[in-house]
C-alpha cells in the first residue's frame, strides 16, 4: 500500500493491523509495564534502554508512538526501535488505547491521548536509564509517523518536558484531512475506518459514527464534524517551542503535503528550529523513483543528535525535497526562492455522472472523462513547487446540484498525475454563473522545456466519495498558477 522508507515510522501507518503482544510478557532487550492514565485505564507500556549503556549509565529516550490499528514496536533486532538503541538511546513504546491497551480510539484528542502520554512521561522520568534535566522531566524526544506523529505535536503542544520531535506523515486535524470542503475522503475513510475495528481494535462511538455516515451518505453530520475537527493538536501547534523535524510524503494523499507545510509554518513562526523533508511515500504509493534508501533515518539520528545528545552535528538544509526522478534537492527553507509560475488557462464542458470514476481508494490517476487544460512549459528546467492555485469561473444545471469536482495535474511524459493528488472543487450547479477559486494539493517535480503537464477537471475519483449529481458544466475559465522555483 505504501513505500516503506528505511526508517520505517509507519509509512503505511493508517492501517497497521499487528498482534498485539501480552501486557506482561517482557520483550527482549526491554521491560513491561502497565502505566495507570488520568482516567484508570491501563495503557500498555515497553522500555529498551540504549545499547551499550554502562551500569548505572543514563541516557535520552525517544518515545516512538505506532499506526492507527497498529501496536508498539517490541522487536529490538528492526526498524526503528533499533535504530534508535543502536544509536545510544533509550526507547519507549507504548500500545494506545483501543490498539493493544484497554480503552477506545479517540483518534489523538489532546484531552484522552494527549494526556495518555503525559502519564507515560511521568513513568518514562522514574527509568533508571532516564537522563534527567530535573526531577520529573527526561530528556525527551519523540517519533512515529501517522498515529504516532499527530501525537507528538499533540504532547509537545501541552507538555513543556518534550524536548525534541520528527513528526513524519502527521496531521493536526482529522476533519480537514478526512473531510476537506465537506468532501467525503471515501478511500481513505474505508481504510481507516476497517483498521479500527478489526483485530479487537476499538474506537470511540463518535468514530464509528463517523465511518457510518461518511461511508453511506458520503456526509458527516454537523456535530460528527465538530467531534472531528478536535481530533489531533489543532491550534496546539502554536505552543510548539522546540526543535521539530517535519516529514511529510509527495504521494500522502490522507494527510498531504500541505498538512505538513501548515504546521511546519507555524512552528517555524515561533522561531523554533525546524526543517521539514518531503520523501516519496506516506499514505499512498510511490510510483516514480523514491531516492536513495536511508535518508529519512540519517536525519532523524542527527535531529536527535544535535538536539537531545547537544553534539556538534550537522543537520543538514533548512528543507529538502524528492522530485520524480529519485533526487533530493534543497534550499534553506520553505517556501524557496520563486522563479515564477507555470501559468494556464483554458475552457469548456464536462458532462457529471455518478459511473464516472478514475484511479483507486489511495492513489489519483489520468480520467478518460476530463477537461484537459494544456499547462505551457516553461523555457529553463527547474522545478515546480509548493501549492498551485486554481480559480474557475463555470455555470452549469444537474440534479443534486450541490456537488464537487476534482482537479489534477497530470504528466503526460510518465502517464501519472503529480503526487497522486486530486483536490475537491466544491460547485453548485444551478444554473447561475460563478466563480471557484482554491489551493491545489502541493506539488514537487522537475519541470524541462519539453514537459508535457495537463490540468485535468474530472467529475469523479475514486479517492472521494462518489459523484452524485447528473448534469453537466460549462468551465467558462479556469486558470491555474503553479509556483517554481530554480533552487536544488
């Protein structure tokens, strides 16, 4: 379903579906414990300290959280749990309530989750291995991707002891991710909805509420909505004081790349250190070349490094980036230096059918049933980059005439569309001119003289819910501006 990169932070992290180990049996390499939560319920805890740690030595630990459906890592012979002991520090991992702990999945919400983990600080501080900076407080980083990186920048927003974190393929708010423009993410929901509830997982009732309205009516009621848009740190991140690594993925299509640029921006606004990596993989499938393989785990160590061990390292640019052909590029920060924009406008109809579909639940692709508009390419190879704006002027008639269209961006030179991302245009179409103007999903591919880009206009995709209106559209203009830039 996803590439998994060397560090393996749950790249395919919204549907981790492993046994979960009893709540006694102490793995190898580490111990066990039940740590009691704010509310009673017992969460199920694992410590490993740091290879090579002398008798009575100390060192930092890294809290690294697991996948919705998921449970924590225990296997000190892989990923990332030895990455981290290997590289001298000790690991706690814990299965979160609903997935391995009593308890149910309140999808990272600051007041259950959040303060889970504030409890597993208190126990992580009491370690005989935990170096210390004073009582209570360890020196403390955190990683994990999906799940697991939303509940890092939930505890760094409410708890002043985490000192460092590498949120990778995270979110801060499920209803924008799951439900953007009150567009129903059917793909993903299905997913995300089935990896809650096997496998003895389970999930707050507001959650399976929601999987049984967006799943049948492809709508969330109002207070459905609401529940959701306080699911993970929300405006926490602007007490995000400390050095944040992001890690987002080019072909995420459930928590996307301008998920990841929004927190970036405001913990950047803090004047934290932050630096922020896109990498070919997350939620979705890499489908042009994903890049030299350790990247991802290179940085995290040196984050950590610098941050939680205060070694002299180096931690490389500001922002790095992959393009389709495999290479990472950088500049000092995001967004980089403009060159301009790629720039197209053009018109015309497009009939809506509800048998109209392309690409699959995690992964946009080309529709045979489009508007295709010619996107000119530019006179010097650079690369385009960061979030492409779209304003559309239409009118049109169809029953059920509030509904949505998606727009794509497609490479006709590889036959994939850029990042496998659609964005939802919401349209009325009551037969009254009007205009729609909307950010597309952010984008990262070189651009030559001879690139051939398109932007498409379907009626359907399977990443969505299904089109439900029947009538068609005259897009009278649509016009598109796609930032670029020369650096890396």
């Amino acid at each position: 379903m996803a590439r998994r990169p060397v560090l393996s932070v749950a790249v395919a992290g919204a549907l981790v579906l492993a046994g979960a180990v009893p709540a006694h049996a102490a793995p190898a390499g580490g111990r066990s414990a039940e740590v009691a939560s704010f509310d009673g319920t017992k969460i199920v805890t694992y410590f490993f300290p740091a290879q090579g740690l002398a008798r009575d030595g100390k060192a930092p630990t890294i809290l690294l959280g697991h996948g919705w459906g998921g449970r924590a890592a225990t296997d000190v012979t892989s990923g990332d749990l030895k990455a981290f002991t290997t590289a001298g520090y000790n690991v706690v991992t814990w299965n979160a309530r609903g997935f391995g702990s009593p308890g149910a999945a309140h999808v990272d919400r600051p007041e259950v989750e959040g303060r889970d983990v504030r409890k597993i600080i208190d126990w992580t501080a009491k370690q005989p291995e935990a170096q210390l900076d004073r009582k209570n407080d360890p020196r403390l980083g955190m990683a994990g991707g999906s799940y697991g990186g939303g509940i890092q920048l939930v505890a760094a927003g409410t708890d002043a002891r985490v000192d460092a974190i590498v949120p990778t393929i995270a979110f801060t708010n499920v209803r924008r991710s799951l439900y953007p423009d009150d567009v129903f993410k059917a793909g993903w929901g299905l997913l995300l909805c089935a990896g809650g509830m096997l496998n003895g997982n389970r999930v707050a009732d507001e959650v399976a509420q929601g999987c049984a309205e967006g799943l049948l009516t492809g709508k969330l009621s109002d207070a459905t909505a609401r529940w959701f848009e306080g699911a993970g740190a929300g405006d926490l991140v602007k007490n995000i004081r400390i050095p944040t690594l992001v890690v987002q993925g080019t072909v995420d299509t459930l928590f996307t790349l301008r998920e990841g640029i929004g927190f970036y921006q405001r913990i950047k606004a803090n004047r934290a250190p932050v630096k922020m990596i896109w990498f070919c993989g997350g939620h979705g499938e890499c489908k042009t070349k994903p890049g030299p393989a350790g990247v991802l785990t290179a940085r995290t160590l040196a984050w950590f490094d610098r941050y939680l061990k205060k070694k002299p390292v180096q931690t490389g640019p500001g922002f790095e980036y992959i393009d389709q052909d495999g290479v990472y590029r950088s500049a000092p920060a995001y967004p980089p230096a403009s060159t301009g924009a790629l720039r197209a406008e053009g018109k015309g109809s497009l009939t809506l059918s509800p048998f109209d579909s392309s690409g699959s639940q995690i992964a946009a692709a080309p529709a045979s049933h489009a508007l295709n508009i010619a996107i000119p390419a530019p006179r010097k190879a650079g690369r385009a980059l960061g979030v492409p704006h779209l304003t559309l002027t239409y009118k049109g008639n169809a029953l059920n005439d509030r509904t949505a269209l998606y727009a794509q961006i497609v490479d006709q030179k590889t036959g994939v569309v850029v990042g496998n991302q659609a964005t939802p245009l919401p349209v009325t179409l009551d037969g009254r001119k009007r205009t729609l103007s909307r950010d597309l999903e952010a984008v990262a591919w070189t651009v030559a003289p001879d690139s051939r880009l398109v932007l498409q206009i379907t009626d359907g995709t399977a990443l969505f819910t299904g089109q439900k209106a029947v009538g068609a559209v005259d897009v009278t203009d649509a016009s598109l501006t796609v930032p670029t830039t020369g650096q890396g």
